[in-house]
C-alpha cells in the first residue's frame, strides 16, 4: 500500500522536473539569440549605405536543411543613394542558366536602422546595423513548383574587410529551419 503512492508521486515529479528543464533551456535559448549590438565594437564598421553604393558582385549558394547543397548563383549588384534613399538593382544568374531579378528600394531611418521593399518581399524588410554586422528580417514570395510560398528570413551580414561581406540568411517556415542561403559579397 505505501508503494503505489510514491510511484505516482515519482511520476509527477519528474513531469514537473521535465517541464522546469524544457523552460529553462527554452528561455536560456532566447536569451542566446545574436542581435547586432552585440557586433557594436566589432570593426571594420559595416556601412551599409557605403558599401551597397556602386558595383557589387557576389557568389553563392542555397543548402537545405541537411547541408547539401541545392543551388549556386552569382549576383551582379548596382545601388546608388540620394538623401535617405536608395536602391539597390540584383541581377541572379543561376548554375542552370536562370536568371532572376530582384530591385530594393530601400531607406535609411537612422540610428543604424532600416527598411527594404521589392516585388517579391511580403511588407517591409527591417535591418538593423551595428559595428561590423546588420541583421534583415523578412517574408519572401519564392515559386515552388510553379506556385508562390511565403518563407521567413533571418539575414545577416558582416564585414570582413573594406571589400568583402559576407552573407548567411536562415530560412524557414511555421519556425522550422529549412535551410541557408550563404553569400560572398566583393566590391571592385
């Protein structure tokens, strides 16, 4: 008889324990994610404005989630300011031979804050710069299979030196990771 209490007790108390754990490392987790004041002292600063005026090229690729990779690409970039505004042109030519097209129009809201608009980008894409770094968020329209899918972007890039930056932004959908999109960005 005072066996089958303790066995029910046991039992509670390692759901509750189960359930401390999960919240723990749930919240340790979000307390971990990078923001770009973390990057503040990093240098050489990234100047986005600076950096995104003129020629750009860039090399890349697409991995699922399970690393492989699924698509190569080069980007041939152009932008140009005027005031808090700008615009920035990219020309994709993928390792099958597509092409695609994507221009931003972009705004400088200060204190190292941003907005970007294109075609393809659902609402407004928010960046934020800080030290070497600056983190886009956003909703992208990407055809699959001939129809348009909605995914998330979390981007980030970095300055590396006064002509590379480089680029990974994590997509994804429902909060799943589906995979990266790895960028190698040079200016002449």
């Amino acid at each position: 008889m005072t066996h089958a209490m303790p066995a029910q007790h046991r039992r509670a108390r390692f759901g509750a324990l189960a359930l401390s754990l999960a919240l723990t490392l749930g919240l340790s987790a979000c307390g971990s994610t990078p923001q770009p004041a973390d990057y503040r002292a990093e240098q050489p600063a990234m100047d986005f404005r600076a950096y995104f005026s003129g020629p750009v090229r860039a090399h890349g690729m697409f991995t699922d989630r399970s690393g492989r990779v699924v698509k190569r690409f080069t980007v041939a970039m152009q932008g140009r300011w005027s005031g808090d505004t700008g615009v920035l042109e990219e020309d994709f030519t993928y390792s099958d031979g597509t092409q695609e097209r994507r221009v931003w129009q972009l705004k400088d809201l200060g204190g190292g804050r941003f907005e970007g608009r294109a075609a393809d980008i659902v609402g407004v894409a928010e960046g934020e710069q800080a030290g070497n770094a600056i983190r886009f968020r956003y909703t992208m329209r990407v055809p699959v299979d001939g129809k348009p899918i909605e995914f998330q972007f979390d981007d980030w890039m970095y300055r590396i030196d006064h002509q590379v930056v480089l680029n990974r932004a994590a997509m994804s959908k429902f909060g799943i990771h589906l995979g990266d999109v790895t960028l190698s960005f040079s200016k002449p």
